[in-house]
C-alpha cells in the first residue's frame, strides 16, 4: 500500500510551492471517516482513496485534485456530507467530491437509453470540471488492478464498460498510459483466451526479443552519442489488446504483427528530436505513410511527438517515437499537464478550446432523441483519429478521419453548411463526399438559394454537421406535412359545409387536438399530413352523427378489420414509409421499381402511397408537398416486376436458350411478346419476376452472354 508520504514527496517534486496542507488535512479526515471499512481484498478501505491520490500524483495534478482523490468515496460510503467537505475543505474541493459521486452512481448497464442518459451526464460532468473526470479515472484504474476480488459477472460487466467508456476518454485526453493500461485488463478479463495466447507468444521467444530490444537500443544510443545528442532510448511492447486489435482488423497471425515492440527517444529540445529523426531516417528507410509530425501539428488533447515507422535491422517494420522530455511529461498527465489552476479560476482558453468536442456533444445532446443517435455521435467524438486541415486563411480545424466539405462548411458555420454547393480542395474542385486528408486547405463554395439534401447524411463524419442536417430535414418535413394536412382537412371540411379555418380557434377545435392527445393545432395537422389521423376522423369531432351513421357504423368497423387483415397479412410490399407501418401501398406502373432503385413515395389522396423509382419522369411532375421518405425493407421474399427488351439475330432455339437462362437464374417470365423485322432481327418484350437490382443484373448479364444477342436491357428508365 502506498504511503501518504510517498504522495507528498511526489507533489513537492513536481511542485515546490505546492501547497501541501491541504493533502495532509484530507488523508487524515479520509482515515477518520473510512476508518473500520474493508475493501473486497481485505485491505482496509483507506487503501483505495490512497491508490488513487498516488495516481494523481503520478499524473502531476494539483494539490487540489490529490485532496479530492483522498475524499472522492466518502460522500457515497460514509456519513460525511457535501457541507462538511465544503466546511473544511473548501467550495472547490467540494464540487468535484459531488461531481464523482454523481458519476459513480451512472449505469452504463444493457440499455441504450440509460447508457446514453449516463454518458450526457458524464459529459455535462467534464463540462464543468475536468477534474472530475481525471479522478473517476484514477478511481477506475485501481479498481480493475483489484478487479480480481469481485465475482466473475461482476467483472465483464465492470471490464466492459471499462473498455467501451473510460478507455476511449483517457485517450481523448491524452492519458495513454491510463487508457493502455485500462484496455489491457479488460481484455485480460473479457477474452481471457485471447489474452493468454498473445501473452504466451509475447513470452516465447522471450529472450531473443529482449536481446533485440537492448540491441537496437544500443545503437540508436551509440549514433546518437557520436552526433552529440544526448538522448534516452526506451523499448516496450505495446499493449495486448492493441496487438489483439490489429490481428483482427488486419486479420493476421500474430506471428506477423512485426511492430509489437515500440521505441522513444526522448531529447531535450525540438531542433534536437528533428536531427534524431533524420538520424534514424538515415539509418533505416522509413515507411513514408507512417511518418507523423505531432510537433508541428499537436494532437487536440496536446499530445506531441514524432511517429515513424522504419524498416528495422532485421527487415522488420519498427515504430519510433521522438520527443523532448516535456513532451513525455505531458503524454503521462495528458490534458491536465497543461493548465495551472488559479483559486477560482477556470481553464485558460487554449485550454477550453481543447475541449470544444466536450461543449460540442453538450450542445447538441438536445437535437438527439434517440440513444442510438446519441451514442453513434459520441462514439464518432471519443474516437481520437484525426485530420487537420486549413482554411484559406489559414486556421487549422479538427476534423475526425473520412471527414468531408460538408462537415468543414458545418463547422466553420451552420449557414455556410447549408448553402454549400462545392468545395475546392487545395484549388481542385472534389464532390462534396470526397474526404479531407492531414494538410488540405478547404475551400467551401455556396450558394444563396442552396438547400442540404438527406444524402450527406450518409458521409457526414462530425456531430455538428449531422445534427445540423437532421434539423433542417425535421423542418421541412414539419412544414410539408403541415401545408398538405391544412388542404386535407380544408377539403374535409367543406364536404361537410364547415369553414375549417375559423373552426381552427374554436373551442371544439381544442376539445379535438386533445381528443387526439395533441399539443396543439398545428400538431393535428401535421399528423394528418403524415398519414396518421385521417381527415375523416378530424371533422367527426365536429358533425353530430346521425342515425345513419350511427348504424353504418358496426359495418364500417367489420370492413375496417376485413381491410386490416389484408393489410397485415401484406403490410408494404417489402416498402417502409417513414412514420407509418400500416398503409397501402402501389408501385408506378410506368416505371415498376424493384428493390435496389432509389425510391420515392408520393401520397395519392384514397389510396395510400404510390412508389416510384426516383428518376421516374411520371413522378418528376408531382408537387414536392405529397412526396414521402420511403425505404425497401432489408427482407422481403416478394418479387416485383420489372419489363426488360432483348434485341438479337433470329436462329434456331433462341427462345429456348432465353428461357432456360432466365429459369436457371431463378426468375419468373410473366409474359413474353417477340416481334421479328424484316431484316431477321428480334425483339423480345419480357415481363420478369425479380427480387431486386441485384437480380435483375444477374438474369440481364447472363443474358447478353447467349449467342445472337445484340442488346438486353431494362425498360421504363
Ligand atoms: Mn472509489
């Protein structure tokens, strides 16, 4: 168990003038308040509030940060309150004790809904004080290096959230030796398998890789030395579950993962690790497209450093890291490395900068309701693969990796992202889809009278152009059904000699909205713009019923449940409409769509939705106010139909060999008409029964390949 001593010494180190009282005063109410408490491992309680503060200390926090370690579990186990801590210790301590509690009790459990409600609250936490943040890491670090105590359930749920939550914000801040550490024992605890493998492979050959690590160590060292650079040499293997992770994804052997084993330089000054790297270039050619500059170009979470990758001595790919010792200093504390803590003063605004992903996610949290919106964003910012690129003036934005124009004009404002038409990048025009590489200057064309389209949503990379985009789309789509809802019903109502406008501010017209368990009239509207309510059912609240329809009405409801079967028993035809599950649906006949066309649904007042295909001319002239966003359904064994024309030479057995091509693809021939020119050319007219584009291509190549055709192709294009 460490000391409090040990602690104290380590802060004198990194600080001097370190106020150290205020650690002293903490251990002791610690001790008194924790005093007779037991950890699972049989240590004395006091054992993990020490832990902890030796972490911070280890990632040269401040005094402040130590004492709120030594006190961050007694709010939650122990009779001390919130009032007392503030009492003693002050406001400052007092607000990241509570900021932890909070956190602690977080359930990231099965449910999206309450993972992404905890994650908003641990983001809101950050937010507020980094701190808080910094500590529930030391916190969980030292509770998976005692993980073994707990029961085998209790560990790969703890492990897991381990890996799928704190891990990746270590390395979002920049603590890599908290975030390797953290991956690794979880893996140890979720694939145990796996892990004991990779171990026993690292250990294998134990010896002869030692002696490769002193020997490459020695000579970086040696040329170093005789080019007057003093230096520090460091080999280590990298974590397990990164060497896990690229078999995986690369789907390798392990025996051929060559970089396991990583080395640092560590200098003194810039220029200094600029010379080494051309030292070890010298020595060993380097793999261009592994060559980083993290000096010039720092990380976001302030990380620097030179990456290269070389082909080592042995013909091997070897990873070397270059860095002054500062640099070193900061990759252990991370973000926390940076910023000096005033009494009562918040981060310097370099430093808030830093921490514009964690504002950004609060922002928008609002503009997402469902969790899996959520956590698919959060993940995309938790993420640290990055991009840095320029605008024309010269200002580097962040962007994560595959970010497009449309998330850099997003960025730099919500008008210019959606007005953007195109972009140039480094003067070259590229769609809009292409993506950003390290180094470009970005250059965003608009338009004025320029609107987004639904599709960036399928490229889009950033959180704020994505919810941007679905903003925009949800107001339109609001304002479309409200213009088709308000004709409907105006319509409706003058079937029945009813001025449906000035009914809208009566008090039946209230009486109605909330009959329909709507909040106001335009929400009424809307929903039967969309399909939902029909306008039948609107001006019903306001006819008295006659006595006719009043004995209609048990065979209306006989039909209604004879059309609901129908429907159930053949919901949509393999289409989704968004918002409805239960409507009719018709295919164009002009243009017979099948799965795998892009699509467009127009609503055709009586019957439902009637899909095209999206370049359909038929559907081209309808008004924009009755389209509707409609999808195929991933599975559907219907088959469509779909005419195709086949042009070719007439001879003996052609149809023969059309047809059996066609079975032998698994299509249906509904019907065929052939008509012979007179110059003894053919053209066959076949209605087939596919199942998607996929299909239809297979049948339509398999086609072309018979003898004697000239041409096969799709009709109604
Ligand atoms: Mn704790």
């Amino acid at each position: 168990m460490i000391r409090i001593t040990d602690i104290l010494d380590r802060v004198a180190e990194n600080n001097p003038e370190a106020d150290l009282d205020i650690i002293d005063r903490a251990y002791i109410f610690s001790a008194r308040v924790h005093d007779g408490q037991i950890r699972l491992s049989g240590e004395p309680y006091l054992s993990h509030p020490l832990e902890v503060a030796g972490i911070l200390a280890e990632m040269n926090l401040d005094p402040v940060s130590i004492a709120s370690g030594l006190l961050h579990d007694v709010v939650e186990d122990t009779h001390a309150t919130p009032e007392e801590i503030e009492q003693t210790f002050g406001r400052e301590v007092m607000r990241i004790v509570a900021g932890v509690t909070k956190i602690s009790k977080l359930s990231f459990g099965s449910s999206l809904a309450r993972q992404a409600e905890s994650l908003r609250k641990m983001l809101l936490a950050m937010a507020d004080d980094i701190r808080v943040i910094l500590i529930k890491l030391a916190d969980r670090l030292h509770n998976m290096r005692t993980l073994s105590f707990h029961k085998e359930g209790k560990r790969r749920v703890i492990a897991r959230e381990t890996l799928d939550i704190y891990a990746p914000i270590a390395a979002r801040l920049g603590i890599y030796w908290i975030k390797n550490e953290l991956e690794n024992t979880s893996f140890m605890y979720l694939m145990p398998e796996e892990y004991t493998r990779i171990k026993t492979n690292v250990s294998k050959d134990l010896e002869e890789r030692e002696q490769y690590i002193e020997d490459v160590k020695g000579y970086l060292r040696g040329t170093m030395e005789t080019h007057k650079l003093e230096c520090q040499v460091l080999g280590r293997y990298k974590n397990f579950y990164s060497i896990y992770q690229k078999m995986i994804s690369q789907e390798l052997a392990f025996e051929d993962v060559y970089d396991i084993i990583a080395f640092r330089i560590i200098l003194e000054s810039i220029p200094q690790c600029y010379e080494a790297l051309g030292i070890v270039h010298s020595l060993w050619k380097p793999i261009d497209i592994k060559f980083k500059d993290y000096i010039a170009r720092p990380k976001p979470n302030m990380y620097q450093s030179l990456h290269t990758t070389v082909i080592g001595p042995r013909g091997e790919r070897v990873e070397i890291q270059i860095r002054t010792l500062e640099m070193d200093r900061v990759a252990k504390s991370g973000i926390a490395a940076h910023w000096r803590y005033k009494e009562g003063a918040s981060m310097d605004e370099s430093i808030g900068r830093r921490f514009a992903w964690i504002q950004n996610l609060v922002e928008n949290q609002e503009n997402f309701r469902n969790p899996d919106e959520f956590l698919e964003n959060v993940r995309i910012d938790l993420y640290p693969d990055e991009v840095y690129v320029f605008t024309p003036q010269g200002d580097v934005k962040t962007m994560p990796k595959g970010a497009t124009p449309v998330d850099f004009a997003y960025m730099i404002h919500t008008e210019v992202g959606n007005q953007c038409t195109g972009a140039k990048v480094n003067g070259r025009i590229v769609s809009l889809n292409h993506e950003l590489e390290t180094g470009d200057t970005v250059d965003i064309i608009t338009s004025k009278s320029h609107r987004p389209s639904k599709d960036w949503l399928k490229f889009v990379k950033t959180v704020k152009a994505r919810s941007r985009i679905r903003q925009w789309i949800k107001v339109q789509e609001k304002s479309r059904s409200l213009s088709l809802g308000r004709e409907m019903c105006e319509k409706a109502f003058r079937k029945h000699r009813l001025n449906f406008n000035t009914l809208m501010k009566s008090d039946q017209m209230d009486a109605a909205v909330a009959h329909f368990g709507f909040k106001t009239v335009d929400d009424l509207i809307a929903s039967v713009g969309y399909g939902k309510t029909t306008p039948l059912q609107v001006v019903r609240r306001f006819v008295p019923k006659t006595a006719e329809e009043a004995e209609d009405k048990p065979r209306e409801t006989i039909f209604d449940r004879l059309i609901g079967r129908v429907k159930k028993r053949k919901p949509s035809a393999g289409v989704l409409v968004k918002g409805l599950d239960d409507i009719l649906i018709r295919f164009g006949k002009c243009c017979q769509p099948v799965p795998g066309d892009p699509i467009v649904g127009y609503i055709t007042r009586g019957y439902g939705v009637t899909v095209h295909r999206a370049n359909c001319v038929n559907a081209l002239k309808m008004s924009p106010e009755r389209q509707i966003e409609v999808a195929w359904a991933e599975e559907t064994s219907e088959t469509y139909p779909v005419k195709i024309l086949i042009v070719s030479y007439d001879r003996v057995g052609l149809l023969a060999d059309i047809a059996t091509s066609i079975s032998k693809n698994e299509a249906n021939i509904l019907s065929l008409n052939t008509h012979t020119k007179p110059n003894k050319s053919v053209e066959s007219y076949l209605t087939l029964a596919v199942a998607g584009t996929g299909h239809l291509d297979r049948v339509v190549s398999s086609l072309r390949k018979i003898s004697m055709v000239q041409e096969v192709r799709r009709l109604n294009t």
